[in-house]
C-alpha cells in the first residue's frame, strides 16, 4: 500500500517509524517531513494545510491511506475533501474536529454530554474577561478559543499576568483570530495525564497511557509549551481509572457526536486532571498528541496499518491490539529560546552515535537537512527517545543517549520521567 503521512514533527517521523515496520507498507510519503524522515519515506514539498496541493498529489500517486499529523489541516477538513474523492483518511472529519478546533465548542460539547471538567464562562470582550478575573481572581486558566500550536492556555499567577494574557490574546491577537474569544475557566488541581483512544465511531480501543510535561523548566516551572517530554504507561492512571474514563470521557463524547451526525473516527485524545474527585476533562486533541506519540507508539506490538485501516473502514471490533510492557520515555531538545523566538540553522552532532545505542530511537522534528549536514529548523528539535524494563532504566538511557547530541543553544528538561519513577519507588 502506498502511505500519505501529513506533517513535519516529531509525531510524524514516530507514525511513519511505526507504519514502515508494516508488512503492508509498500511506499511512504511524508508531506513535508524533516530532516530525519527522508530514510523510511520520501519527503514531499507540500505544507500540511494546503489541502488542494496534498489531494492532487494523493490522486496522482493513487495513495491507499493518508494519515493526518497536525490539526490544522483537520479542522479545514482535510478528511471531507479526501472522503469526498474516495481517498481513506486516517483522521475526524470537520465538524468532529472542531473538538479542538474551538475550546468553545468543546467545553460546551463537554457541558452537554456530560463529562466532569472545570467551570467555565465565555468571553468575546476583553474588558469584560477582565472584570471577571477580577471578581474571581487567581488561579484561573485563560484559553485562546482556537488552535495555537500547544501555547493558547495560559495560568496567570497574579490580576496583573491575567489581565496582559487577556489583552495579548484578544487585543494584541498574538494567536489571530484564535483569540476573537477567550475561556476562562476554574483552576483544577491534581496530577494531569493523556489518554488517547482509537476508534471508528462504535468500537473504543485506548492505547498506553502517557504524561506530557508542558512548562519549560523543570518541576513544571516557565511558560507552557508545545510538549517537552512524555512517559509511558503513567502509573497515575490504573487499570480501574482508565475503565472509568473510557466510560465517562470518551464513551459520552463519542457516541453524543454520533447521535448529532457526527461521527467520529481516528484517534481522540483527553487531556485529563486526575483530581481527588477522580479524573476530570482539561481538553480534547483530534489527533496524535505530541510528545506523547513518540513515548506510546514504541510500545505497540500490534500493525499500525491494521488499526487505522479498521477505524476508517468502521472494523475496529475486528482488531486486538496488543502493547509492550516496557516503559518509554520521550524527551525533548528544543532550541535556545523556546518557546519564544528561538535560533535556527544550528548543526545538530551526535545524531548517529546516539541511534545506534540499543532500544533508543532519535525522532526528528524541527530538523532539516542541507547538504548531508543536519541542522535545527523549529523550537523542538528532537525526540530522544528510550525504553526498558522498568522507567528508572528508560529514563537513565534517554539522557545517556542525549550526552551524545550537541547542538548550539541545545535545552531539555532533566527530570522527564521523574513523577513515575517517585509513584513506583
């Protein structure tokens, strides 16, 4: 079969790693790919969002299945176009993508079907989200309503910081015309993980679960951003929780989509508070997250291929999906500057005498390469990944692996893996 995947991150050079291992997979393309993908596929100069330019190539190369990376191209409806021109397509289709393309829609998505999550109000008027933040006062979370690359939520420790994240977000429009509205919503406290479920509409199967670390800094200090690290399986999530969210979370959402006609298949991801009431929704992805892709997919046995080809074809019952044992650990090397402006076109070295040390694999994806020589392109730059018996050893072998890479401006975080390793020690 001939494979389509869209995007250029470190999640997509983790699905591509994991559909070449299909005996299924007789080409792969990567539009546009990075600087680490052009081994196992072939890099195609087409941005993610440019719908028109991926469906004319997509028809021309007679592609099987097209998988779908960002979100982006998702909430404009990559997967209604597709569908349209008979081309299969890993991924929802507009209208269910909106589940992350408006945190509006999806809070109110929440309220409706039922799901336990923070309260919430709505604001189109920056004056009027600031006489709220003063009634109500901090903490409190302030949400950009549209897509902003992992970095519109925003937790003010201080009037002051709520009121500059108001006005940057609503006045200043450092998001667009994402933040033409802003959700400010309770503060919940606990010990945040993802869980991410395929389905195809009737049939839930969740993968591992994992932990994403947002802030910068370590024990969770600096600004958010997109993801710098993920664990997997995350030991705060037991075999008992997880049934209750599949029944609570993703059970209502799903099948409430269906009953209103929009059904949706692919991957849905929760971003949950586990709270002392029990787990509570922060947020929903309508795709692979990322970093937590790059710390789950190494632990899948099963074909990859099989389980997205069932969940566009509504066969999901069909599959058994089948999961290492042995944690993984993800950490991120991001550029100097992250997750503000940041450097670029620095050399990367090390890359090759860190991939060949046993059970690590270095997913790129701010990376391009020039002239044989690879070098940093975006803010996360590298997903050093490893796994092992236990988290203590994955972890240990992660930052070894990342001893070896150097590039100029080069920061990570030193205790990815950290909260894991205290819950089973």
């Amino acid at each position: 079969m001939k494979i389509l995947v869209i995007g250029s991150g470190g999640r997509e050079h983790a699905i591509v790693w994991k559909l070449a291992q299909s005996k299924k997979a007789e080409k792969i393309f990567c539009a546009p790919g990075n600087g680490g993908i052009k081994d196992i596929a072939e890099p195609v100069d087409i941005r993610p969002d440019d719908i028109a330019g991926l469906l004319c190539f997509a028809k021309k190369n007679k592609i099987d299945l097209t998988v779908v990376g960002p979100e982006t191209p998702l909430v404009k409806g990559i997967v209604d176009v597709f569908d349209e021109n008979a081309l299969k397509t890993f991924g929802p289709f507009k209208n269910a993508a909106m589940l992350e393309g408006s945190k509006v829609f999806s809070k109110n998505a929440m309220k409706r079907f039922g799901l336990a999550t923070a309260d919430f109000k709505v604001f189109g008027e920056a004056a009027e989200a600031k006489k709220y933040l003063k009634k109500i006062g901090v903490p409190i979370v302030i949400k950009a309503d549209g897509l902003a690359s992992g970095k519109g939520v925003i937790i003010p420790k201080t009037i002051a910081e709520g009121e500059k994240a108001i006005d940057d977000i609503m006045t200043k429009k450092i998001f667009g015309d994402s933040g033409n509205r802003v959700i400010l919503e309770d503060c919940l406290e606990g010990e945040e993980a993802s869980i991410l479920v395929f389905t195809d509409g009737k049939t839930i199967v969740p993968l591992e679960s994992s932990q994403d670390h947002k802030r910068i800094f370590d024990d969770d200090l600096g600004p958010n951003t997109g993801g710098m690290g993920a664990y997997s399986p995350a030991p705060v999530v037991t075999k008992v929780m997880l049934d209750e969210i599949i029944k609570n979370v993703f059970r209502p959402v799903i099948d409430g989509l269906g009953s209103e006609g929009n059904v949706y298949k692919g991957i849905l991801y929760a971003g949950l508070m586990i709270t002392k009431a029990g787990p509570m929704v922060l947020e929903f992805n309508v795709r692979f997250g990322d970093p937590e892709t790059q710390a789950v997919l190494p632990r899948l046995k099963s074909d990859l291929m099989d389980i997205m080809l069932a969940c566009v074809d509504g066969t999901l019952n069909e599959i058994n999906v089948e999961w290492d044992d042995s944690p993984c650990i993800s950490v991120v090397c991001a550029s100097k500057g992250y997750p503000g402006e940041y450097e670029k076109s620095k050399q990367i070295f090390g890359l090759e005498e860190a991939g060949k040390m046993k059970d690590v694999i270095v997913f790129h994806a701010g990376t391009k390469n020039e002239n044989g020589k690879i070098l940093t392109s975006g803010g996360r730059v590298l997903g050093v990944t490893a796994f092992d018996d236990d988290i203590k050893s994955a972890q240990a072998k992660a930052y070894d692996a990342i001893d070896c890479i150097k590039f100029e401006g080069m920061q990570y975080r030193k205790d990815i893996g950290s909260r894991a390793i205290n819950r089973t020690t």
